[in-house]
C-alpha cells in the first residue's frame, strides 16, 4: 500500500520554479507555511505515476509584496491586507517508487525526474513520516544492519546504516570535545562484536575505551617500562614491537638527522648492515627459501648489536694507506658518528623498550604469524573463538614516534591481507581513534608523519580491493590527511563549532545538502549527522546509548570544587612519572 496517499487539499503549496535539484514551492496559507521548518522532508508530486520526489528544506522565505499601484491614495481609516510572497527552497533528495516489481514503497538516492511547474508539495509529517523512515531503515536488501540509534525526525524509527557499504567506503566520524564521539564509535563497535565472525581494530591512543569488557572485545596494550623484563607477552596481551618490522624508510626516519651532510651515507651503510644481519640470520636458521629472495624491507629478525657493531667499526676503520702508521681513515671513518649515538640512545632508552629490548619470543621466525593471526584473524578463527574486536592501547608510547607504531600495525594489517589469496580473504577494519595524530594534514621533520600518512593513504585507496576499512575518528577534521578524508564516502559528524572543522565537513556533502553543514554548532551532544553511501537518507540521527560507555575521564570541576573531601594523590603521581608507568 502506498505510503504517500495524499490528496490534493492537503498540499503545502505548489512549484513555481525548477532548478535541476532545487525547487521552490510557493504557499499561499500562512498556517500551512507554519508547519514547515528548514532540513524537515517534504513529498513533491512526480510527472511518472506511482512516484514522489522527496527533498530537505533548505530555506523558508516569508515577505510581503510591494504595495499595491494606488494605494497610497487610500484613506487610512482602511485597512487593505497585501499579499505575501511566501518561498520555501527545497532540495531534492531522491525518488520513492510505490511498486517496484514485487517490492513496495521503495526508496531511490536518484531524481528520474523532476517536478513540473505548478506540482503540489506535501509536508512530510505524522504517521507518513514514520512510514517513510521506517522504509529507509529497511536496508536488509542491500547487507546486514548496523543500528546507530534513532531519527530526530522521527524517534520511533531506528536509523539503520548499511554495513557493508560502510566498511567497503570507508567512513568518518568527527565532533568536537565532549560532542559523542567516543561514545558513537562504542556504539558502532558494539553492532560490529555482535556479529559471529566479527574482525576489527582500534587504535585506542588515550586508554579510554578499557571499559569494552566481554569475549567479544580483546585488550593489547603496548608494552611499558614497567613491562621490560617481566616475562609477560603476547600471552598475557601485552604487544612488542621489535625493530625489525620496521621498513627501511622507517628505519631511516628514525635513525638518520636528514640535515646531517653524511645522512646519505649514513643511510647506505645502514642499509647495508641490516640487510647483511637479516640474510645472516636466515642463513643461521636455515631458511633457505626466504634467504632467496628477501629484501631490506622483509621482515625477518635480526640482532641489532651487530648492526651497531659493524657502524661503529666502520667509524673508526683505518685501511692501508700513506700515514704515518701506514694506514689512512677509511671511507666512512668520522662519518657515521651521529648515525652511532643515535643508535645507542634509542636502544637504551626504556620509553622504547617495545622496540629495542622486545620479548625473547619476537626474535623468532615463528612469533610473526602468532602476532598476524591474533591481529588479522576473525573472532571464529581465535584459539578461545573470542575476541573479534581488537582494541590496541598506545597510551604508553611516547608522543614523537607514535605515528610510526600506528602505522607499523597498519602496514603490516595491509601487508598480511595483500599477500593472502582471495579466496582466503577476511575483511577487517581499523578504527582509527583520534587519528589527527598520526595521519597529520602537514608532516613534521622528522619524516616519520611522511611515513605514517602513506601508508594511510595507501590503505585509503587501495584499501578496499583487499578487504580493509577505515573509520577515521577525529575530533580536528581540518588538521587530518585530506587525500584521506576525500576516501571516506561516509560522514557521522557530530557537533563541530571550529570554523575550519565545519568546512572541511561542507566540503564532503554533496552540493545540494551544503545546508546541512549549518547544523554542525547546533547539534545536541550525542546527535549527528549521517551522509554517505551507508544511509539512503542524509539525516540527523540520536546515537543510541552503547553496552559499555568509554572512559573520556572527563572531569566535573564545578561539583568537584565544591565538594568537601579533596582529592590528590601527587605523590604516586610523580612515582608514575618517574617510573614512567601508572601500573
């Protein structure tokens, strides 16, 4: 039964004017003019029978017409009520089909036509309205469910997203401090652990989503000082990340000072030393088949105390030459001193004791593939058959390599996927939490943000074919990788009140709903804006409220100034500071 079933006394108003995907309606009755309000829905009679053009309000017009030819000459005793020239602009939006085969009222993102002059408008309310949202829920033709909450327009319609277009296009969820940021993605990860062969990661920078508890979700953290020579590992969910995954660009973003006049030699020797460490370590273990091919960039593990040893020989080599002792600085003699200190501190420092002091367990052949299954491996394929949601804690990692480690995971997702047959591919997709931090609009130095942000890039363009989403989850939009965001074909955007912020959002919304971008400082906390290829409908949607809320440690200061107990524990502070490390 069609759910559009008006009639003609019941129109709003009538077209006036047609402008491809703009209309503009004309209303005549004041009452019925009251009843429209900007981004609300309308129907819009079609030249195809069966058909209604829906559209969005975009703007409301009410002004009265020039006065009448003569009228000054009126006694003002009389009253003469001139007439209003009352415009509501209307965006068209796509097309509802009341029988399409066998299925009814189906909903359409295309125009395949446009209303003709003097066509009625409907205002889209009451149970039409929760008719019409219930039709756009109704996404189980298309893939699976993915319930994020409610309409504003309607409360008792669940906006549902399409879960496969979500993943495939990759999406973006942004808002500003305290807008539900953390709280959508919860909601997003709770449908996703739902599901029986469930595969996702998130990049938890800050430690706030500790609070997803149950054997749908596994916690790893990065390893700590406090970890180093423990015992504890991968076992216990404690994550190294030793050296050798490291690419050759990594690893020359890491130890070579570019502004350093012998950082192209420097760069060569170390080249050179870890691919004579690592086809040594192969020929030791008798891998002969990897020995045949490998590279500078495979990863195979390798003693970094030999690399160390031979940069150090290299700087203080003397070979045969006219010297006084008959002997003369070799090529690299003085040349690679800076190379070697940086080296030294870096392997002594306990902060990146996850890289340089790893587990026993990772300097073996074997641990590589313990790790890939754990990280790339669906709930139902698990030792445990849990744990299809990975959340990785990078709180522990010092702020100016972290972009390095995130990738690092990254990479190596991509890699294990690319490489994996076809017929054995399992999608996955990483959530990547306040991710300004690490796919940076503008790179620093340094090189490792340039190192970061191509391997997202990568996985932002190529990602799809090989069975990986993005989630980009960001509170500063403006300050994220745009050739990036320009691959995220979904939009969850929560308020957003910096300026720079709300235009980056406009300029991911379609020409026709650039109206949209003006409710962005205005919207309530836990409400957003849903635009993209998983919705059949832009719409403001109520997250609804997820199992286990993240721990966003926000603090009330009013109730805790005013409260008669003070708290303070600085003295375990300072302890945490100086043992770098809050367990």
């Amino acid at each position: 039964m069609p759910i559009f079933d008006y009639e003609d006394t019941e129109a709003l108003g009538k077209i006036i004017a047609v402008d491809t995907a703009i209309v503009v309606v004309r209303v005549d009755e004041l009452e019925r003019l009251k009843r429209v309000q900007v981004n609300r829905l309308v129907a819009i009679q079609s030249s195809k029978a069966g058909q209604h053009l829906v559209g969005v309000v975009s703007r409301i017009t009410r002004k009265a017409l020039d006065a009448i030819p003569g009228t000054e000459e009126v006694e003002a005793a009389e009253v003469i009520e001139l007439p209003e020239n009352n415009l509501v602009r209307i965006s068209l939006i796509g097309t509802l089909i009341a029988k399409l085969g066998l299925a009814e009222n189906v909903f359409r993102r295309t125009l395949e036509t446009v209303p003709e002059i003097d066509a009625n408008c409907f205002a889209l309310e009451g149970k039409r309205l929760t008719d019409f949202m219930q039709v756009i829920s109704n996404v189980t033709g298309d893939g699976p469910q993915l319930e994020l909450g409610k309409y504003t327009l309607d409360e008792n319609a669940t906006a549902f997203l399409n879960g496969n277009k979500l993943f495939q296009r990759h999406a973006i969820v942004v808002g500003s401090t305290g807008s539900g940021k953390s709280y959508t993605t919860a909601r997003m990860l709770d449908q996703v652990a739902a599901l029986n062969q469930a595969n996702a990661i998130l990049f938890d920078i800050h430690g706030e989503y500790k609070t997803l508890c149950g054997p749908e979700f596994r916690h790893l953290r990065v390893a700590g000082p406090g970890d180093l020579g423990s015992g504890v590992a991968l076992d216990q969910g404690v994550l190294y990340l030793p050296y050798w995954l490291l690419g050759y660009e990594a690893m020359v973003s890491l130890f070579v000072d570019r502004s350093d006049q012998n950082a192209p030699n420097q760069a060569m020797v170390m080249s050179n030393s870890i691919t004579d460490a690592k086809r040594q370590f192969l020929q030791d273990g008798g891998h002969a088949e990897v020995l045949a091919n490998f590279t500078v960039d495979s990863p195979v593990p390798f003693p970094i105390k030999s690399v160390l040893d031979r940069l150090k020989a290299l700087d203080s080599e003397r070979v045969p030459g006219s010297g006084k002792d008959g002997t003369k600085a070799g090529d690299f003699n003085g040349k690679l001193s800076r190379l070697v200190a940086r080296f030294e501190a870096k392997q002594s420092d306990r902060r990146l004791g996850f890289l340089f002091q790893p587990h026993v367990e990772c300097m073996t052949m074997e641990w590589l593939p313990k790790l890939a299954h754990l990280l790339t491996g669906s709930r139902g394929i698990q030792a445990d058959k849990n744990g299809g949601i990975k959340i990785i804690d990078f709180s522990e990692v010092p702020s100016d390599i972290l972009p390095l480690m995130v990738s690092l995971i990254a990479r190596l997702i991509f890699n294990i996927t690319q490489w994996t047959p076809v017929e054995a591919r399992h999608p996955v997709a990483l959530f990547c939490d306040e991710a300004h931090l690490y796919i940076p609009e503008r790179a620093g130095r340094d090189g490792v943000d340039d190192i970061s942000v191509g391997i997202f890039e990568r996985i932002a363009k190529e990602g799809r074919k090989y069975g990986m989403g993005l989630v980009v989850i960001s509170q500063r939009p403006s300050e994220v990788n745009r050739t990036v965001l320009s691959q995220c074909n979904n939009v969850i955007a929560m308020r957003l009140t910096n300026g720079d912020d709300q235009s980056v959002i406009r300029r991911l919304l379609p020409d026709s709903l650039g109206g949209f971008g003006d409710l962005l400082p205005v919207l309530d906390v836990g409400e957003a804006l849903v635009v993209g290829d998983a919705s059949l409908l832009p719409t403001r949607v109520r997250v609804g409220e997820p199992r286990f809320k993240p721990n966003s440690a926000t603090v009330e200061f009013w109730d805790r100034w005013a409260g008669d107990v003070p708290k303070a524990e600085i003295e375990r502070a300072v302890l945490s500071w100086r043992r770098q490390s809050t367990r």
